[in-house]
C-alpha cells in the first residue's frame, strides 16, 4: 500500500506541512519496497483558491490509497480525494514524517 | 515556529491596532505578515522601510493587436463579460471587464489575441521598528484579490521565520469570508478573532468563525469595546463557550486606540493607563496556549 | 439618479450612513436601497422592513454527461481557473471556482458540457413605507461576488423607474466587487474617519474613483477624534467634504443594537441634510 504525506521536506526527520492544497512536498511511502519518494508541489503554494482540487488531482496521479495530513483538505479537494478513494488522516501538521506515520499505524489520527 | 492569524469579519473592530500591538510585544522574535491586502494599514504602525519590493503577477488579461486582427468579431461573440467592444472600428479589450478566461484568445482564428500577465500588486520585506522583519502589500487597483497575493505574503513570511529561526508569525488576516481570509487561514496554529458588541459584529462572528472551524483550527477572541453594548457582549461570551472558543479578553470602549493610531504608535507605545496591561496579559495568554 | 457609497475598507461607518440617509430621505420619497457588499449584506439588520419578495439567484456552470464524453481532455485545458478537471475517467466541475465563460463548453467537440443554472444566493426585497431594499447573499462557500452584483442592480433596473434615487451599499476595498459595484453610479460618497488609517485608504479609494472616472466627495465619520489629516488631503485635492458626522459613543452604542440613529443624534441629522442638499445641487446640475 502506498501512503502519502503532506510535508515541508523529503525526509522522515522532515517536518510535516499542515496545509494541503499548498502543501511544500508530497511524500509518498510504499509499504511493500519500503521506498520514500517526494514530489515538489511548491509551484502551486502561490496559487489562488483553486489550487486544492489541482494538487488533488496530483495526488490522484501518484496513486496513494492513505493521505496523512495536518488541517484537513477544504470541500473542494475532499470531494477530488473521495472520488480517487483516498483514505485521509488529519492532525499531523506539528509532528515530522516518522512521528506521523507512527501515530497512524497506531490509530492515533483522526479520520477527515 | 508558530503561526498566529487575527482575524475579525469586518473591519473597524481594531483588529490592526491590535496586532501591531502583539507585533511589538513579541519584538525580535515574531515576523510580521500584512495579508490584508486590499486595504493594508499595519505600516502606519510599525514603519516599514519598504527594503525590497516586487510586483506580482496573477492571472490573465487578454490584448488584441490591432496588426493581426481581420476585425472579424468572433471575440466579441464568445466573451461572456462584454469585455471587447468596437472603438474607432477596431475591436478592442477593456481591461476592467476582462476576466482573463482567455476564451477569447483559443478562438481567434488570426491568432492576434494575446494572453498578458496580470500585474495585480506589488509585495515587500521591510525591516521595521520592532527590530524584526515585515511582509506586506499592495493591492492594484480593481485587481482580482483571488487570495494569491495574500498567499505570496504568507509564504514569503514563513520563508523568513524558517530561514531565521523565529519563534513566531503574527498575521494580520483579511476581512470577510472568501478567499483572501481562507488563504490567511491556511496554516494556522492559533486563530484570534476580534470582534465587538454590536448585532453586525456577532453576524459576522458567527459567520467567519464557520470557516475557521472548517479548517479544524484553535481559536481565541477578544473582544473589544465590550463595554458598549452588555447584552451583546454575554451573547458573544454564550457563544464562545458553546463553541469551545477560548475566551481572551474583554477590552473597553477606549478612544486610545485612536490616539496611539493617530501617533502612529502600537497601543503598547502610548498607553498609560491598563489598557496596556490587558493587551500585555492577552499576549502570554495565547503564547501559553499554543506553546 | 444612483449614488453608491463606500469606503477603502470596511468599518468605517458605510453602512450607517447608507441606511440613515435612505430612511431619512424615505420619509419624504421613494428610495431604493441596496446592499450590494453580497458576501456580508449587513444593512438588513438596521431595517425593518416587510418581505414583499425572494428570489433565488444562479450563475451558469457546466454539468459533465458521461454517456457523451470521450475523455478528451480539452475542457480541462481550456479552462483556467482549474473549475473542471480529468480525473481518470472521470470529469469533475467545480461551480464554485466556475467563472462562467462558456469555453469548456462551447469547446467540448461532444456537447459534453452544457451550461446549466446553479444557485448562488438569494435576492430579497423588502418594503417599509416609501423605502425599498434589497439585499443579495452570497451563499458561503461561494467565489464570484461579481455577477450577484450585477444580478442585483438588473433587478432594480427592472423593477424600479429611473426618476427614483438610488442608493448603493458598496463592498469595502478596491477590488472587482467595488469596481462593480460602483461603475454604473453618478455618483460616489467615499466614507472615511479622520485618523492616518483613514486617510491611507480615502487616498486608495480616491485613486479607484479616479480610474473609474465618477464625480465624488468624502463624508468624514467619527469627526473629532485623530487629525486634520483627511480634512487637509481633501482641501488639497478639491475634493468635497459633503458632511462630518461627529464621534460621539451614543453612536456606537445605537449601531450596537441595530438601531437608525438619526432620530436620535440631532447633529446627525444636520449633517444627513447636507449631504441631501449637496445631492440636490448634483441633480439640478444635470446629473442624471
Ligand atoms: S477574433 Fe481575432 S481577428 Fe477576430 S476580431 Fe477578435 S481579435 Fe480580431
Ligand atoms: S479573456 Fe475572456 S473575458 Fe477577457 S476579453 Fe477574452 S473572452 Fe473576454
Ligand atoms: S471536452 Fe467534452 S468530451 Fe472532452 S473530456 Fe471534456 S467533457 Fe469530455
Ligand atoms: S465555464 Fe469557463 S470557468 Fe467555468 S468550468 Fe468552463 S471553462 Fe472553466
């Protein structure tokens, strides 16, 4: 299974971002081969209003089946994420990558 | 590093003064972000020296040039916002009515449409009197406040505060409810939300607050001149408990405000008597809470 | 003759004058007043007044029909405010981030994407006596305060003769909303307080009207408390100063409760005369 985090940097040490649609990185963590991979979203960190459902549809193209996140996406994004069946956890955005993931593999985050 | 966005509905509330106000307490360790863009007054305060500006673009505009246009008028046919009209026989854009959809510019079918940037503002860093670092801006005339430059500022802010390691982002948010406030909110660890006794200030209360709970954000509120209307203020005061909003402070009626404004000094500058204080008390108040 | 009202930012005292001088005036004849700040319409809690009419108001958005589309992928790139997207095999609109051009649409080579009405608020009209008013709400959540202005001010065009005066409440700031707001005015009362914050937004407001090209003069609120600053800007710049209305806390207090306020500040009323009386000069002058 393939999980994604929104984050302010590419490593497990790396703090995570609490916002989604300007989010700085995706990390995406593949359970199976235990590979950590970044995609850059900062293009869209200046963006307008509309850049939920844009970097929503990114993170359809990466193929997660879990989001981990801080804030939670606004309803625009939320209706992207439900129609690609992405599972999203909220309030992560003060912990890093390592402390996120724990916290969701203990049941500690909140479903959105 | 944390991220403190006051907010207040509409304006008038003293939400400015009073974030200078924080702005100044925190000193050398908070950066100081202006995202009311529209109509940004937190410089009247702090004195910035407006180092570094930059203009910003944002969105489209289109241009005919008159050279590859037949005049044949399939522009004016599809744009709904009746943006181009005939002048001196010459098919032309007004960029007023523009909405920059650039429908136009698929269809022309002499390619003679081009699709500009829009300059929309300008942004800054300045250093200012609190010894530390401000972003602000300016909003160009009837430009689209889309929330992108407020989204520039914040960013820029947040660039600084990791870059130099502060503790603390103290933003003074947009009014209303669209998306220049939303893109305030983005982020947030603590929103304050400033309000007063009046039947317009709990509307818009109520309404602004919808969207910070939205975000699933903590919030505090203080409110100002509560001393104006009682009846209203223990309404506001029902409110906040009900909501889990925590509850900062009440402040008084007080033509202070105006003074200090009119010295162009932060209420922590000019006040004597404890008006100050409360402000002072409010300030560790919401740094114990969020830390 | 329409007159809009507004300021550089909100809360200095917008909509208190529009409802005072509208209920005044409307002692003596028919007014319309419209609160055209669409996302916050705040001047309905000043006025009481009989529900003689509601109505829903929609914009045009594309609705996506499956059975049609081959997944071409040309709407998503023909619009540009990310309002329709690919997602798979899937088209979804967003109304909300929708502006209404029509590309997508007219675009789509399947007919994919007709254009169908969705609400975007509400337009009431209420009726005290000889004053109209009419307030439009955006719905939260809701982007383009724009065509709602427009929607509003075409319902008063409708339903309205011209001869009857007109009073706009604007949307604060310089942005579209206001742009929109104003455009179709003969006429702009710029609202300020005499104080340096004041005075930075009367001077941006100032700049917007001089874009736009409208006559207008400045109403001083809360005058008495700062500087002479915005009195001094407006003696410099030839800019009528129609009236000060003076700071005074029985004011706020008033306002507080949602009550006019005008009947009871004497000086209130003083000054609401003047500004008539300016009006009154505008309109024997030729303006419409
Ligand atoms: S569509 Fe192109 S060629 Fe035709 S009038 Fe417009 S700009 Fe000119
Ligand atoms: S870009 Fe759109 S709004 Fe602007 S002129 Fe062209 S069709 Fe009209
Ligand atoms: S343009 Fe029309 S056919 Fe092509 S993807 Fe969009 S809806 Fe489908
Ligand atoms: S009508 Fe225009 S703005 Fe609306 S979805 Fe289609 S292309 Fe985008």
């Amino acid at each position: 299974m393939k999980i994604a985090f929104t984050t302010k940097g590419t490593e497990w040490d790396s703090m995570m971002d609490p916002r989604f649609g300007r989010t700085e990185f995706f990390l995406i963590y593949d359970e199976e081969n235990d590979e950590l991979k970044p995609h850059d979203n900062r293009s869209s960190s200046n963006d307008a209003h509309g850049a939920g459902p844009k970097t929503a549809q990114v993170l359809f193209g990466l193929d997660p089946k879990v989001l981990i996140t801080g804030n939670g996406p606004g309803g625009n994004a939320a209706s992207v994420l439900k129609k690609a069946r992405i599972d999203i956890y909220v309030g992560a955005g003060d912990m890093t990558v390592k402390e996120a993931w724990e916290a969701y593999k203990e049941g500690k985050l909140k479903k959105f | 590093m944390k991220e403190i966005v006051v907010i207040s509905g509409k304006g008038g509330t003293g939400k400015t003064s009073i974030t200078a106000s924080f702005a100044f307490l925190g000193g050398a360790d908070v950066i100081v972000a202006d995202c009311d863009v529209d109509a940004a007054d937190m410089h009247l305060l702090l004195q910035p020296d407006f180092a570094r500006g930059e203009d910003f673009y944002s969105g489209e505009l289109a241009k005919i040039h008159p050279d590859n246009c037949t005049q044949c008028g399939k522009c004016a046919e599809v744009c709904r916002f009746e943006a181009i009209s005939v002048i001196d026989g010459m098919h032309t854009v007004d960029p007023l009515s523009c909405e920059g959809c650039g429908y136009c510019a698929r269809i022309c079918p002499t390619n003679a449409i081009e699709n500009l940037s829009m300059n929309v503002g300008k942004w800054y860093i300045s250093s200012i009197k609190t010894g530390s670092l401000m972003v602000h801006a300016r909003l160009g005339i009837g430009a689209d406040n889309s929330g992108k430059l407020v989204a520039k500022v914040k960013n820029e802010a947040k660039r600084l505060a990791e870059e130099t390691n502060k503790d603390y982002i103290i933003v003074d948010g947009s009014p209303g409810i669209g998306c220049p406030v939303v893109s305030s909110l983005s982020g947030a660890s603590f929103v304050v939300l400033v309000t007063e006794p009046s039947v317009s200030g709990l509307h818009d209360l109520k309404r602004v607050y919808e969207l910070v709970k939205k975000f699933n954000l903590k919030a505090g509120c203080i409110i100002n001149k509560s001393d104006i209307n009682e009846k209203v203020t223990q309404e506001i005061e029902a409110f906040l408990r009900e909501e889990n909003i925590l509850h900062i402070v009440n402040l008084p009626y007080d033509e202070q405000f105006t003074k200090a404004m009119t010295n162009g000094q932060t209420i922590i500058e000019s006040d004597t008597n404890g008006l100050k204080q409360m402000i002072v008390d409010s300030w560790s108040k919401i740094k114990l809470t969020i830390n | 003759m329409k007159i809009a009202i507004a300021s550089g930012k909100g809360g200095t005292g917008k909509t208190t004058l529009s409802v005072n001088l509208s209920a005044y005036l409307a002692e003596d004849e028919e007014i319309v007043l419209s609160d055209l700040d669409v996302e916050e319409p705040n001047s309905g809690l000043f006025i009481n007044a009989r529900m003689v009419h509601e109505e829903e108001k929609y914009k045009m958005v594309p609705e996506w029909k499956e059975d049609q589309c081959t997944l071409c992928g040309i709407c998503q790139e023909v619009c540009n405010f990310h309002a329709v997207i690919q997602l798979g095999e899937m088209i979804m609109v967003f109304p909300e981030l929708c502006h209404g051009c029509y590309a997508c649409s007219e675009l789509c080579p399947t007919d994919a994407l007709p254009m169908i009405p969705k609400k975007m608020g509400m337009l009431k009209h209420l009726q005290n006596d000889k004053l109209s008013f009419i307030e439009s709400r955006l719905d939260v959540g809701e982007e383009q305060a724009v065509p709602l202005i427009k929607q509003s001010q075409d319902y008063i065009d409708e339903h309205f003769t011209d001869d009857i005066l007109r009073i706009y409440d604007s949307p604060p700031g310089t942005s579209c909303p206001v742009i929109e707001a104003t455009k179709d005015a003969d006429f702009v009362i710029l609202v300020t307080e005499p104080t340096p914050f004041g005075l930075h937004d009367l001077k941006i407001a100032v700049e917007t009207m001089k874009e736009l090209k409208k006559p207008f003069g400045v109403v001083v609120n809360r005058h008495g408390i700062g500087n002479d600053g915005v009195l001094r800007y407006c003696e410099d710049k030839d800019i009528p100063v129609l009236a000060k209305i003076p700071n005074d806390r029985k004011i706020a207090e008033l306002y507080s409760e949602g009550k006019l306020i005008y009947n009871e500040v004497p000086e209130v009323k003083q000054e609401l005369d003047k500004i008539i009386a300016y009006l009154r000069t505008l309109k024997q002058g030729g303006v419409q």
